[in-house]
C-alpha cells in the first residue's frame, strides 16, 4: 500500500495570490491549492512510453497523488515546455502534455481526473488539455500565459531570476539541474514572446513533502523532458545516464546508487523499454562498486593494455620480469602512450596472469597442468585492485577441463576487477601432450564456462565480467559460430595471438574476424620477441582494424 506523505506549508515557497476587497472591506480568503506526494510502492518503477502525453502522465502517477494544480504544455513547443518546466519545478506541481495536433489525450484526461485537478496552468501554445465534455463535467479553470517568462513570473508569484537560454540538447539536463528552492526561467535562444498584460493568478500551492529518498534515471530522450520536471518537483533526485538504459553503463548513476541508496527508483525513458534485466542489473549497480575506469561494462567505455605472463619466471612473459611493484609501474607505463590515441574509452592498465600453466610432465594428477594456489596469486591481484589495475585469469588447463580449472580461482574471480581467459592452445585431449600437438577446445565446454561465469557475477552482484578467448587457428575453437553471447554479466573476447610477420598477424586477425559471432569484443598482442617487427602503439591504432578493446604484451 502506498504510504502518502501529508502536503506541509513550506512557507519560503508560498506563492502569493491576488486578494481583491469585498463589498464589506474585507480581505477575500486567499485560495490554497493542496499537493500530496508518494514514495512508489515498488523498488523499480518502469516509465518507458515512447508518446510524450502518455509519458508525462505515467511520471506523475508514480509521484504524485493529488495536485489541485498542474502546469501544462504542448508537444513540440520547445519554449512552452521549458518555462512550463520552470513553472512546475518552482511550485511542485506535476508538468503534463497534451498533444500537439489538438487530437484527444485520454492519458492527460485520466490523470487531471485522477488528481483531482482544479486548475490547469496552460504555457505557450498549450490550450487547456480537455475539453469541458472530456474533463467529465468538472469545473476545472484553465489559465493561460505565453512562453514569456514575465508573464510565468506574474501568474505564478515565483521570482525566476535570470532567464537561462537552453538549447534542445541541454534542455534535459538543465530541466534536471532545476532547484525547487531557486527555480529560474528557462527558454531556447532567440527572442522570447512578448508578455501578456493582466493574466491572474493561481492558487496558492501547499507544497508536499519532498521524495528524497526516490532517485529517476532518466535517459534524457525528448519525450521524457516533462517527466523529468515533475520529478523535480516532487523533490526526488534525478540522474541522466546520457542515453545509456542499462544503469551498470553510468559512472555516475553507479556512484549515486552506491553512496545514496534510495528507497525506490524510477527508471524514465523510452529506451528503458527494451532493456532485459533491468532489475537485477540496477541491484548490480547499486551495490556502487566500479571498474578500474569506472562503471560496471567494460565495452565500448574501456580500452585494455595488459601485461602477459606468470609471477616470479620472466620466460613467460613480460609480467614476470619484475616484482608486483614493479609489474604495476610497467602496465601503467604501457597504458600511458594510448591516451592521446584513445579519446573515447578509459584507457585501463591490465594484467594478464597465467594462473595454470602447462607442463611438460603429467604431474601427480596427470593433467599436465600447474594449478598455482589462489592464494599465491592474491598479492598480485590485490595489488593490482588498488592501483587500478584490471586483472585476467588465464588458464592452461591440460587433460582437465576449463570449469574444473575456474573452479579453483572462485575467490579471486569473486573480486569486481578480475576475470577470466581461456587458453585452447593448452587444452589437451586424452592422448595428446604440449608442444607435440596444438589443442583446442569445443564450444559446448566454452559455454559451459560462460555460463558458470556469468551465474558467479549474477549471484555476487559483481560488474560485468570480462572472458578472454586466446586464438589462433580457426581449429582450435570450432564451431564459434555457437558461441554464447547472450549472458550479459560477461563481456566475451576473441583475443588474436598471431606472432611473426605483420602481414602474417594481419591474416591471420582477417580470418578469425571472418566467423566472428555477434556481440564479442577483441583483444590484439604485441611479442617483444617473435613479431618482426613489434608494432609502437601508434602503429598499432593506425594499422589493427577495427579497434581492438585489449592490447596485450608478451
């Protein structure tokens, strides 16, 4: 049941009305206009119409209870809608629409009717909204300004203060950026209209009870620019997430979850519609925990650059030529060079940790694999956590197989900057040993391991997590064309291990992109040693097409 918060007279925002004499000499009563507010009921409350009428009224129901007095204004009246904004915010009344070809609004009828609505406050070319047959024989006032913020100023006594030029593009977040306190006029550039001579007044407006324990994520779209003022108006905390519907994708939706923790949020947008999983990603989100560059998704937003290799043995790789220390100062200085080459994603230094290495003996339980305890690992990967430092698993499994191998790194991988890569080259069939043949892996045993992943991130609440696929050769994963991309806590990457020649890498990054399923972002590596010649970073920008998400250094 909805817990209504009872309207309290805020006396700083008061709105002085008209008083006339009467025949007597008295004072005539001053009119009062009642607002009642309301925390939504649910934790997730979806406000996703795409028609900008409908919109507006479906955010009014989420906040509002009852309000004597609305604001209103027309579907694509840029001026209208942005003074209205103004108007609404400063009273605390909601902000409705009505179309903009004068057809019949049942949502904007229902919702006056719902509200108990007795005056309509009409800015520039809105008209009123219903009709005296559609408002259902109600008495309800309409009072009429243009888009001039003089005349709002007159008829709703709120001192508006300097008119802000907005343009279509700000106008969102600057409806967004209103104080309820220290509402100002808000209007497109160019000339206003002229004011109106004698327009009335309102009633006075009791305000309710601010919702500030209610967030709106709101995407910013057009059609949710009314919605977003009457969430101001109610007093809840608005935060855009430019566009992005899946709350993990915000640095600062995240950031405001985490530190806020609201009691309901409402997600205000078209866009919002068709994003799957909405509630458990916004449970993710609001656990406040982001990714080294900020965020929960890795892709597009972060540009990877690892050091690959094995703690403690330089014959591995880059990354074990030095101590942890060490290790975080040379993956920083290797990110630094792709900064200026990198302007739309948050470059972020990487380690790449073989974790299980393959062996040329069989070992006490005949895998041919070196599973190095997690625990020994942990000081890198902590590490690595505190300088912001993103960190891969990568297994070279042998005999067994990849989930028995994951398996023992759960306590690392249950940490928000670690994920996992796969190794096909090491995995071994019954009767195959390392370095005699090349291994491979099928892509059931592929899925089983995004499937195990992504429950691990789901169950955890963890941001997305990233699976590195090593490769080669086409034969080493057949059938990728299967490859399960559709778990969304898991970001896969095809990751092209090619070395020699560049016309040789090139080939070879051709011929994997060629049966690349849908959805998988990918991963390049530059060999200090074995390419002839080793690409600088800015070769590698300039001449690996497209883009990859993950540079790696071996």
């Amino acid at each position: 049941m909805r817990s209504t918060s009872m309207p309290i007279a805020l006396a700083a925002v008061l709105l002085a009305s008209g008083c006339g004499a009467t025949g007597g000499g008295e004072e005539e009563e001053q009119r009062r206009a009642a607002v009642a507010t309301s925390v939504p009921d649910a934790r997730l409350t979806l406000v996703a119409d795409e028609d900008p009428v409908a919109s507006a009224a479906s955010t009014s129901r989420a906040l509002f209870d009852t309000a004597d007095v609305v604001v209103l204004a027309r579907s694509g009246d840029p001026a209208g809608s942005l003074l209205a904004a103004s108007a609404a915010v400063g009273l605390g009344v909601p902000l409705l629409v009505e179309p903009a070809d004068g057809a019949a609004a049942d949502a904007l009828t229902a919702e006056l009717d719902r509200l108990g609505t007795t005056t309509v406050l009409a800015v520039g070319d809105a008209e009123g909204g219903t009709s005296d047959e559609d408002a259902g024989g109600t008495d309800r006032e309409v009072v009429a300004v243009p888009a001039a913020a003089e005349s709002v100023a007159a008829v709703t006594g709120l001192d508006l203060g300097e008119v802000q030029e907005t343009d279509d593009g700000q106008a969102p977040a600057a409806v967004a950026a209103l104080d309820p306190g220290d509402p100002v006029a808000l209007q497109p550039p160019g000339d206003a209209p002229d004011p109106a001579g004698d327009v009335g007044t309102l009633p006075a407006v009791d305000r309710a009870e601010p919702l500030e324990g209610t967030l709106v994520m709101a995407t910013g779209d057009a059609g949710s620019l009314a919605g977003i003022a009457t969430a101001r108006a109610a007093g809840a905390r608005v935060q855009l997430t430019g566009g992005v519907t899946d709350p993990r994708g915000s640095a600062d939706l995240v950031a405001l979850l985490g530190e806020e923790e609201p009691d309901a949020v409402v997600a205000l947008g078209a866009g919002f519609g068709a994003e799957e999983g909405l509630d458990w990603k916004l449970e993710t989100a609001a656990t406040g925990t982001q990714l080294p560059g900020g965020g929960q998704l890795l892709f597009p937003g972060h540009f990877l650059v690892a050091l690959y290799g094995h703690p403690g043995s330089g014959a591995l790789g880059v990354l074990g030529e030095q101590d942890v220390a060490g290790a975080v100062e040379r993956a920083q200085a290797h990110a630094a060079p792709y900064e200026p080459l990198v302007t739309d994603a948050a470059v972020v230094p990487a380690f790449e940790i073989i974790a299980t290495v393959a062996s040329e003996f069989a070992g006490p339980d005949g895998n041919y694999s070196t599973e190095v305890p997690a625990e020994d690992l942990r000081p890198w990967v902590e590490a690595a956590g505190q300088a912001g430092i993103y960190v891969v698993l990568d297994l070279q499994p042998g005999r067994t197989d990849f989930v028995a191998q994951a398996e023992l790194y759960r306590s690392l991988l249950e940490l928000p900057h670690v994920g996992l890569a796969l190794d096909p080259e090491w995995r071994l069939a019954p009767n195959q040993v390392h370095l005699t043949q090349i291994g491979s892996v099928g892509i059931d045993e592929v899925n089983r391991v995004v499937t195990w992943l992504a429950d691990l991130t789901r169950a955890a609440a963890l941001p997305q997590k990233l699976l590195v696929l090593h490769q080669f050769q086409v034969r080493m994963i057949p059938e990728r064309e299967r490859l399960d991309t559709s778990r969304e806590e898991v970001a896969v990457m095809v990751h092209a291990d090619g070395q020699g020649g560049q016309g040789d890498k090139q080939a070879t990054w051709s011929t994997l992109r060629q049966t690349a399923p849908d959805a998988v972002a990918w991963g390049w590596k530059n060999f200090y040693d074995e390419d002839a010649p080793m690409l600088s970073p800015e070769e590698t920008i300039a001449q690996v097409s497209p883009r990859p998400q993950l540079i790696s250094y071996q």
